[in-house]
C-alpha cells in the first residue's frame, strides 16, 4: 500500500536540506489500464505524466550539466548535483511505466518521439559561442524554472489529495505519483535559483512563463486525447465518449482527482508576482515526511 499523506505544516520547516536521488524501482506487473477505477480520463489526464517527463527530464539534466561548470556558489553546485540526480531517477521511473502501457496494447512512441524530438532539437544545443551561448542557456534555464513551477504545486497537490485516496487508486501508481511529488516540492526552489543566478531581471522571468503555460496545456490535451484515442480497451466506446471534454475535467476537480480550474489558475498564476519564490509553494517538511514512509523509497533505503 502506499503511504499516507503527511499533513501539511505538521513538523517545522528545515532550512536546508542536502537533496539526494532515491533509487527507487516500481513493480508495474498488476497494473490495470485503468488505474482509477472505472475512471479513464482522470487516468490518462494522469497518465500524461508518463509520456511528457521521460524527454523533458533527460533534457532538464543535459542542460543542468552544462550550467554546473558557470556556477561558482557552493552550496547551489550541491543543490544542482542532488536536482540532476533526482530528475534522472524521475525519468527512468516514469519510462517504466510507458513500458507497461506498451505491454497492455498501447504504443505510446507515437507521442513519445514527439516530445524526444521537440526536447533534442528544438531546445537541445546548438553552434553557438560566447555570449549568444551563455544567452541561450540562460533561456532554458528560465524555461525550466518556469516548468518547475508547475510541477512543484502539481506535486503540493499531489500529496494533499484526498480524492485520490477516496477513488481507490492503485496503490503502486499513487506511490509513484507521491514521491514524484514529493521530490519535486523537496526541489521546487534550485531552478529558479539557477536561473535567477545568471539573470535577476524579472522581464525573462515572466515572459518565458507566459510561453511556457499555454505550450504545457496544449501538450496536456494533447496527451489525454492521444491515449483515450488508442486505449484497446475503450475500443467499443463512440469517437465522442472517447474524446475528453471539459465537463470531464470539471467533475474530475469535484471528485478531488484532479486539481480544480481554479486552483490550477490560483497556483499558476502566483509565478506572476514579484514577490514569488518556490520556496512558498508547498512544505518541504511535508515532503520529507512522504518520502520517509513512502514504499518505493524505503525499499531503496533497504
């Protein structure tokens, strides 16, 4: 089973911890497609994790790689080397599951090369010298921090969700979800401490935001649409039933199974405003709490 959520604020806050990756493995092999019971949307609104964090977090890595060298601040060097630890025991976990989907008739390459693509040459390196490759780091360090953002209150999210508990949903996956979340929150703060430390001005800050959000959204919808699309075992539902709606995500944010509307807007839009830091978006103690009783993490510790 996986471990109960810890409740917010209930140790002290610690002022800093020394981040680590947790060799965490997962057994997929009695996981149903449907993973929320009688729930396929919320499970592939879920599930759009697997498909996105594999490419994004390899390239979270590679770009940590080659900022570490520029970074002179000893303690944000050890923040970055725990961050990049982390981030590729993330991918690793999550390419698991994209497995397993394969396995059960659902071939997510098609959505999966996509994201390798967009991640390798869109965003990957390029011929650049001087101060236009210092420039262009820096933008993608700010498009990981604002990336962070999201994850960082989906993952605050993620460990306070009760509904989740209420749907009945697999205890393995909910174990992997935790501690994602978890790790993320324990996180939250090194790339926007990164990005800040190469560039303070707020004007690339907001704006990388406000191109980042809409592309997440759209990737989202795209994600969900794609695997309720070739999910074998909605074959028999109409071309409409499988297509998600709005009116699927709403009673999904009254079932506590996904966050609200308007919580996504409240917690996003907080990026926004000059006194935002990420060390504001959710307890690390909570985290650390999680991570502590979780499963999959103590059976690394083992």
């Amino acid at each position: 089973m996986s471990a109960p959520t810890a409740p917010r604020n209930a140790i002290p806050e610690p002022d800093h911890i020394l981040l680590q990756a947790r060799n965490v493995e997962f057994d997929w092999s009695n996981l149903p497609m449907h993973w929320i019971p009688g729930d396929p949307f919320t499970t592939h609104v879920l599930n759009v994790l697997h498909l996105l964090l594999p490419a994004g977090e390899e390239w979270f890595v590679e770009t940590f790689k080659e900022a570490l060298p520029l970074i002179e601040d000893e303690q944000l060097r050890d923040d970055v080397v725990g961050f990049i630890g982390q981030e590729a025991m993330h991918a690793n976990a999550h390419t698991g599951v994209l497995v397993h989907l394969e396995e059960k008739g659902l071939d997510p390459t098609p959505f999966t090369e996509q994201m390798e693509w967009t991640f390798s040459k869109i965003l990957g390196p390029r011929p650049l010298t001087g101060l236009r490759e210092k420039n262009y780091l820096i933008e993608r360090l700010a498009v990981i921090a604002a990336i962070e953002h999201i994850t960082a209150f989906l993952g605050d999210w993620v460990l306070n969700a009760e509904g989740l508990d209420r749907a009945g949903l697999h205890p393995t996956m909910l174990d992997l979800l935790r501690w994602h979340g978890a790790e993320e929150v324990e996180h939250r703060s090194v790339a926007y401490d990164v990005m800040r430390y190469f560039d303070k001005r707020e004007s690339r800050r907001i704006r990388t935001q406000l191109i980042v959000t809409p592309v997440i959204v759209w990737l989202w919808v795209r994600g969900t649409r794609f695997l309720m699309r070739n999910d074998p075992e909605l074959a028999q539902w109409s071309a409409h039933r499988r297509k998600p709606h709005l009116t699927d995500f709403f009673a999904a944010g009254k079932r506590g199974t996904l966050p609200t509307a308007r919580e996504l807007g409240k917690r996003m839009s907080t990026y926004f405003t000059r006194a935002y830091h990420p060390s504001n978006e959710g307890s690390t103690a909570q985290a650390v709490q999680y991570l502590a009783s979780s499963p999959a993490a103590q059976a690394a510790e083992r």
